[in-house]
C-alpha cells in the first residue's frame, strides 16, 4: 500500500521558469527513495506536488496508481505523514501536539509512539507529563525535542506514505543521529521519500535520486553511485 509514482512531471511556480524538467521515479510500497541535490534543485517541490499543494501542468503523480487529483484532499493528508526541517508545535500541552497525528489514541498509545520517538523518559520527568504546556505558554523545547514530538505524531498517525524534507537537517551531528534512529524505525516498511542534502541520511535508500536544476543527473543506490564515481559527481 502506498506506492508512488512520479512520470514525465513538469512544473513551474511561475511560467517564466521552469523547476521540473520531466521526473519520472517511483517508490514502490514499502520502500525507501532519497532525493538529494542543491538547495533549488526542486526536492521540496518534489514532496509539494505529491501533497497537492500544486497541480503539475504536464505528466502525472499517482499514488497505487490513482491520479492525486483525483484523490480527495482529506483522503490524501491521511495517507501522507510529514516530518519537515522545523516542526512548527502548537503552544499546547504535550498531549495535544502528539494526539494531532491520531485525535482517538489513548495516553498509552501516546506513550509508546513517545517511547519509540525516544522521548519517554523526557515525557516521564516533566512536572506535568504530557499536560505540560509546550511552546510560548510553557517549555521551550530543543530542536531535537521538537523534532522527536514530531516523529511521536508521525507514529500515531501511521501514514501508508511518509515524506522526510530535511528532517534532520537543523539538527547538530550527535542529534541528527539520534533522530536519524528514530526515523530509521518510523521508516521501516513504510514507502518514504526523504529529501535531503546530506548523504549521511540517505545512505539506507532503496535508490538515491541526484537532482540538478530539476532534473535527474543521477541514480543509484549509495553503493552504486560511490563505485561509479567516488562521489556522487553531480552533487555539488
Ligand atoms: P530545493 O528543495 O531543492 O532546495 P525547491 O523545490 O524548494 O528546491 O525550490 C526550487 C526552486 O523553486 C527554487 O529556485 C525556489 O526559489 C523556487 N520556488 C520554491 N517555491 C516557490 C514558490 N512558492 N514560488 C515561486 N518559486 C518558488
Ligand atoms: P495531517 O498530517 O494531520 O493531515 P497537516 O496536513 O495539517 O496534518 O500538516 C502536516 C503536518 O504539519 C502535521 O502532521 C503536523 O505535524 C504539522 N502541522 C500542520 N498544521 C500545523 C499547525 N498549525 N501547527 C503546527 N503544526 C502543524
């Protein structure tokens, strides 16, 4: 459930320049695509066109083989989960910013998704627990933390399809790989796209997708590429 297929997509925010230039790729269901490239290289539009935030003017998006756009908006925001490069938390309690992915989930369905995301024992010892109130009205949280509040609401959800845009990429070396753990995890069996810029997250892919100028210059799985050319030669 949930493959994704990208074919022959062109698109531009404004007529005058075009940011995809014929894509074609899919993630078939269960696994894992990484799209890396230069910031601009239209990786974010990428995971902007499967969200239908836009309608691509040429070529097709389908998930297990329907068209987006026939898809209803409702239906689509259930099968995808997004974890983005700065979890913007609602100023509310804990409880609300993880049951956001899952209104119905018992506090301990909670604490499992928040055991999984690495931050129970956080949870365990705040005065409140989960009633703690989070952001302007009360803890200010770390961008890790966030982070892992983020992957707690991606677990209760439990979205067919899961998109990654720069997960971790705000995050300093130590945290990225704890969070990149806990993705790992959340990943795991579920078809992901994961944009990326840095190689270190995207070295489990199924396939690696290099991106330039909205185009792909290269694919490959990350043994692949590195045989082919030491590094990635398009890259940067
Ligand atoms: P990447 O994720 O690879 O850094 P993006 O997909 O975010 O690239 O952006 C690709 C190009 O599209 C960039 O040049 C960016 O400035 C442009 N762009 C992104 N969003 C918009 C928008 N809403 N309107 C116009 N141009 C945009
Ligand atoms: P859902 O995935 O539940 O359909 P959305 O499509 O509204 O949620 O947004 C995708 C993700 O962005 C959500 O999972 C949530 O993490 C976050 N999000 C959306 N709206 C807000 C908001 N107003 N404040 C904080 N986070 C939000």
């Amino acid at each position: 459930q949930g493959s994704i297929a990208f074919k022959d997509v062109h698109f531009a925010y404004d007529p005058e320049r075009q940011i995809l230039k014929g894509v074609s790729f899919e993630v078939p269901a269960g696994k894992t695509v990484a799209i890396v490239g230069p910031s601009g290289a239209g990786k974010s539009t990428i995971s902007r066109l499967l969200y239908r935030f836009y309608d691509v003017q040429q070529g097709s998006v389908t998930i297990d083989g329907q068209d987006v756009r026939d898809i209803t908006q409702k239906s689509l925001r259930a099968a995808i989960g997004m974890v983005p490069q700065d979890t913007v938390l609602f100023n509310d309690s804990i409880a609300y910013n993880i049951r956001y992915g899952r209104l119905g989930a018992t506090d301990d369905e909670m604490m499992a998704a928040a055991d999984i995301a690495q931050i129970g024992h956080f949870i365990r010892n705040l005065p409140d627990g989960f009633g703690t109130m989070v952001g302007e009205r009360g803890l200010k949280l770390s961008g890790g933390e966030k982070q892992r509040v983020a992957i707690a609401r991606t677990i209760l959800k439990a979205p067919p399809i899961l998109i990654l845009d720069e997960a971790t990429s705000a995050l300093d070396t130590t945290t990225e790989q704890e969070i990149q753990a806990a993705l790992d995890v959340v990943s795991k069996n579920r078809t992901t796209l994961v944009i990326a810029h840095r190689l270190s997250t995207v070295i489990n892919a199924d396939e690696i997708i290099v991106l330039r100028h909205g185009e792909i210059a290269e694919r490959g799985t990350h043994a692949g590429l590195l045989a082919q050319n030491g590094l990635y030669a398009s890259m940067w």
